[in-house]
C-alpha cells in the first residue's frame, strides 16, 4: 500500500479541534516542524499533546503554543521555553508532568495493547501521592491537581500503577521511510519518535528521504509500516533546515598555552 501523501497540509486536513496528538522528538532534534507548521496553518486547536517537551527557540510544538492552540501537555520538560512557563504558571494551558522515564514507557505500553504497568519511579512523591499542579488559577493558587494513583507492593518494593497512552494521532520525523510507512531514525531522534508513532491510532510521518519499498534492509527498519498511515516526503530544503540549541564548541587553545 503506497502510504504517500501529496503535502502536509494534506496529511493533517482531518486533525481536528480537540485532537490529541503524541509528537516526537526532543528539544529540537527530529522534530516534525513541518506536520506541526501544517497543523498550524490550518488553525486546528484545543490541542491536547503528548511529547518529552513543547517545542523550544520558536519552533516545533512552540509555533502551536505561542498561537493558543494547545489547550493540555502531557510531557516531562519545560526547560528554557519561557513561553511555556508563563502559559502554565498563568492558568492557560493545562500540564501533567511525569517522570521522562515513565512518559517514555506509557507511550510503549499504549502502543503495545498494554493498559496500565507498575514502575518505582514516583512512589513516595506526588506522582504518585498526587497534589501536582496540573492547571493553575492564575492568581499562584492550584486550579486542578493530579489525584493520587494505586501504590502496590511487589517482593518488599512499593510501585505506583501508570496507564498506557493511546492518542488519536501521531506526528513523527524519521531520516528514511518507503511507501510502504517503514521508517529508519538517525541517532537521538530515535528517541521518542518510535514511541509516540506506535501510540496514535493514526500516525503521520515526514520522512528526510523516501525510498521504494525494498530499499531499506528488513534489519535496519526501526519502525514497520503497520504502525504508520501517512507518509509525507520533505523537499531538500525542508530536510536540511535543522536548528542548533547550544553551541558547546570552544574557541581553539594557542599551541604552548595550557587551558583551564
């Protein structure tokens, strides 16, 4: 089945208001800006999305924030996305955090079948106690906060119950995809693209490099076409435009000086 759509505007011409969606990516490496750009062009809001983090340095889900239209964020990092913190300590959008670890696994288990599974992480915090501010009222008080959740012992050690994400899209960025929606990441955007992809029920990929089914070898496909509905292919220029977060590179040491 070719899974090839003309455009992005196309891809995402069904989202509609409300959608919940879960995005890879993380900071800004495999991003689908152009998914989310097409999202917003299209004015689609009250967003709920499920992602690591929301967008930073103006793109990825930033671009939806910054217009109001995510309405929840499911995720485990606000960071330096200014943006993000204001909206949240002001009441306007709605956020549960939980710890990287667990959205990375609620992501799995939804995609997997899997409702609900136990994990250490949290017990003994609000994560598990609950009292997490999931909305606040604008004013420095607590609108909503997170319930308490099942804490059960196994073999002497407590565990608190999570259950699995299923959303009702998923955007995710790979390196190389076919026709057929097998998808191969490059690297760290291997991270949470795999994951979010397998968690929607409808799942849309742009792809840096679309290749003829058969292309890729069976054991390079990081993420098999039955997972995916949707295959948008970047132009060249959309392929390349990646931003850097932090320049970490120093400036070279003059040959016969020591460097602290």
């Amino acid at each position: 089945m070719d899974k090839v759509v003309a455009t992005a505007a196309e891809a995402v011409a069904d989202v509609g208001d409300g959608a919940s969606l879960a995005v890879g990516g993380f900071g800004l490496v495999g991003v689908p800006n152009v998914l989310i750009g097409a999202l917003h062009e299209r004015g689609t809001t009250g967003l709920s999305v499920v992602s690591n983090n929301c967008g930073a340095m103006g793109s990825g889900l930033a671009v939806l924030l910054a217009a109001g239209r995510i309405a929840r964020v499911t995720g485990s990092y606000i960071g330096a996305n200014k943006e993000f913190a204001r909206q949240y300590l002001s009441g306007e959008v709605e956020v549960e955090m939980i710890p990287q670890g667990t959205l990375a696994e609620r992501l799995r288990a939804g995609g997997a079948g899997i409702p609900a599974f136990y994990t250490p992480a949290g017990v003994g915090t609000q994560v598990a106690e609950g009292g997490l501010p999931w909305r606040y009222d604008g004013q420095g008080g607590v609108a909503l906060a997170s319930p308490p959740k099942e804490v059960r012992t196994f073999d002497g050690t407590d565990y608190v119950l999570e259950h699995g994400i299923r959303t009702d899209y998923a955007l995710v960025r790979a390196a190389k995809g076919d026709r057929h929606g097998n998808l191969v990441f490059n690297k760290s955007t291997r991270n949470f693209n795999p994951l979010a992809a397998t968690a929607g029920r409808i799942t849309i990929a742009e792809v840096e490099e679309l290749v003829e089914p058969g292309d890729i070898d069976p054991d390079a496909v990081h993420l098999p076409g039955i997972f995916v509905q949707r295959v948008v292919a970047l132009t060249p220029e959309q392929a390349t435009d990646k931003q850097i977060e932090r320049r970490t590179v120093s400036a070279p040491v003059a040959r016969g000086t020591v460097s602290n």
